[in-house]
C-alpha cells in the first residue's frame, strides 16, 4: 500500500471507531489516566502538524495557534499544556472543529506526501504508528468512561472475549538468543537494538489464563491472602478495595462484565482481562508459577497463539544496550518513561491491525488495568 493510501486509511480508521458515539460521548472522561475521543482526535492530528507540517511545508498555516496547548501529550520541550486531566472539560473547539480540524490537515498531509521526500515518509510512518496507538486507547479510554453510565451503554463489539484455540504448554532449552528488532520495516526506538540474552530452560503456557481459571482464584481467598502478593500490590488491594478484575460485578448469584457491547454474563472459556500487574503475579504465585520475563516471551511467541490480550511480563521496563534517545522533541516518546513500568507483550482485541509484532514492547506501570492486560504462566525446568 503506497504511504498516501495507508494515511488516508488509517486516519479514517479512527474516525470510524467514533461512528457510533453521539456528541457527549466526545468528551467523557472518567479519570486522569484515560482522554476523551475529541481529544485523541485532536492530538494525533496536532502530531503530524507539529511534527511534519511545521518544520518540512513552508506555506503551511497553523489551523489554530492554541491547539499546541490544548492537544500536546507530553511534549515539554514544545510548551506549556492542557494539564491531564483536565482534557475532559474541554467543551471548546467543538467536535465538528476537531473533525475540520482533521480535514484540514489531512489535505496539507496528502500535498506533502505526494513531494516523495524521504525524511518526511519515515516521520508519516511514525505519525501512523503513533495514531494506531491512539486508535488502541480510544477505544479502551472509551469503554472505562462509559462503564460509570448505569445505562451500560454498547457502542462496538470488537470481540472482546473470543475464545482462543487450546495449545500446550511450550520448553525451550537454556542457551543463547538473540532478541530485539532484526527486521527492515517499522519499528519503535525501544525495540532497539537487537542482541544475545542467556536463559535457562523453562516453560510457558500455551493458553491464556481464562476467567474460569480466575475466578478460582477469587473463591480461594486469593485477594484476602497476603502470602501471593508483593507488598506494594498488597497496599494497592487494600488501600482500593480491589477484590476482582475491572468490570467485573456479581449480582444476582451469577458474574457479568461491562464491555463495549454492552453488559454480558461472564464467558468462564475465554481469557481474564483487565487485571494489574499486581493480580497477574499474585495468580502465578497461587498457582505456583510465575509470569514469563519479556526475552522468554518473545523466544517462544512462534509456540502459540498471541493477540487477544497484552500479557503482563515480569520484566521491568529498560532500555535496550545501545539504545539512544533520538535529538529534538520526538526523543520523549519512549526513553523518559523506562522507569517504574512493566513490559507487556502481544497485542488485544483492541489492537488495530497491522499494529503488532513479537518485538513490541508495550509498557504501563503495575497498578494499571484498564488495557486488556491478562496472563501467561511460566516455570524454570
């Protein structure tokens, strides 16, 4: 697909997401954690203005000089910015403006893509990359804001609960292998660079741990027993209360969970979802195991089915050896936030396509969970 066909298709991939929603579904948000749809809207726009438009189109004219205020993420080299969250208490530009907004610099896009200057095609594929990524949070940003609606409102079924193919549990020998981005295509900084780990020999699950399996855990007292959890994760339980997975509600004798679709009664076949860092550890430890590190996850990932949920790993969040912090603005993008996070591998049922790949290495901080976090079990042999 030439770049001018692949940006008109996915920047109208995040319009169709919206399709469904009414205008005060444009400025929900639930907490400071998730943004708004206007605002991602916005702010994957205001990337490609900022970051291609401005420095690479001379006749180019800013739609609106206080955009860069309004939908810059985290950017602090490009100014000051709307504080988090408070994104939701934007009524103004309205959501016909945003969506001109868009239009307008679609077009200037499209004029610029069409010059074929290299620097420029690679920074699209970037922005591409970037809205995907946005198009991902949208939709779960979404799901969490409406899930305080005692409407249980559906606006997409995206699947949120397939039941995957079972698989057996998958043994590597210990030795040597070369992990990391080796490919010629896309992809982002923190995949870099490639090099050898050493591991031992171990095993990993070829499944998912399914809500059947989970909700064992819930009955056994898992959430009351401190012995599983590390102390920070111990806190967390107690200080919020946490004694199941987001969206999780019983009622009536019998579990159901929100989802974009609407409520539904617990699928016990499919896998959990929407659990920390801190419930996936606990349930390996209850069950005796333990999550695989990201180097084993991504060793073994041709074994087995992957895709429906990002799998929490027990790797903390670094860079790689020779990684390097790019020049300029677009160096805050990965490098300032390896610290105090947790590697998760895969990809979700909110994923878009052509958006993942074994290398990904996607990042949150270990109290999250309202991604489609779930779990894969490992052990050493």
């Amino acid at each position: 697909m030439r770049v001018d066909e692949q940006f008109k298709h996915i920047r109208n991939h995040s319009l169709f997401l919206c399709r469904d929603l009414i205008t005060e579904d444009f400025s929900l948000q639930a907490s400071e954690e998730v943004s708004p749809p206007k605002w991602h809207l916005a702010h994957t726009t205001w990337f490609f203005e900022q970051f291609i438009l401005i420095p690479f189109a001379e006749a180019y004219h800013v739609k609106h000089p206080q955009f860069n205020f309004l939908f810059n993420s985290y950017y602090n080299s490009l100014g000051e910015r709307t504080a988090r969250n408070q994104r939701g208490l934007m009524t103004r530009p309205a959501v016909s403006e945003v969506f001109d907004y868009r239009e307008y610099v679609d077009q200037a896009m499209l004029e610029l893509i069409a010059q074929g200057n290299e620097e420029v095609l690679s920074l699209v594929t970037l922005g591409l990359n970037h809205e995907q990524q946005h198009q991902e949070l949208l939709v779960t940003d979404l799901k969490f804001s409406l899930w305080f609606n005692p409407l249980t409102i559906s606006v997409m079924d995206i699947g949120e609960y397939i039941i995957p193919n079972s698989s057996p549990w998958v043994e590597k020998e210990e030795g040597i292998y070369e992990v990391g981005y080796k490919g010629n295509g896309f992809c982002f900084d923190n995949e870099l660079n490639a090099h050898k780990v050493y591991l031992n020999a171990f095993r990993i699950s070829g499944n998912l741990v399914s809500n059947e399996e989970y909700l064992e855990f819930i009955n056994a007292g898992g959430y009351e027993n401190p012995i599983y959890w590390h102390d920070e994760g111990w806190a967390w339980v107690q200080q919020q209360k946490v004694k199941k997975p987001l969206y999780w509600e019983y009622s009536e004798g019998t579990w159901k969970y929100y989802t974009l679709n609407g409520k539904k009664s617990i699928d016990l076949k499919a896998p959990v979802a929407h659990v920390s860092f801190y419930e996936a550890s606990a349930f390996a430890n209850w069950k005796g195991k333990r999550l695989p590190t990201e180097f084993e996850w991504e060793v073994a990932q041709q074994d087995f089915h992957w895709g429906s949920r990002w799998e929490w790993t027990n790797s903390a969040y670094l860079p790689y050896p020779g990684f390097k912090i790019a020049p300029g603005a677009l160096g805050e993008y990965n490098g300032k936030f390896m610290v105090n996070q947790m590697v998760l591998r895969g990809a979700s049922v909110a994923t878009p396509e052509h958006h993942s790949r074994p290398t990904y290495r996607n990042f949150f901080h270990p109290h999250f969970r309202w991604q489609f976090m779930g779990i894969r079990l490992a052990e050493s042999i």
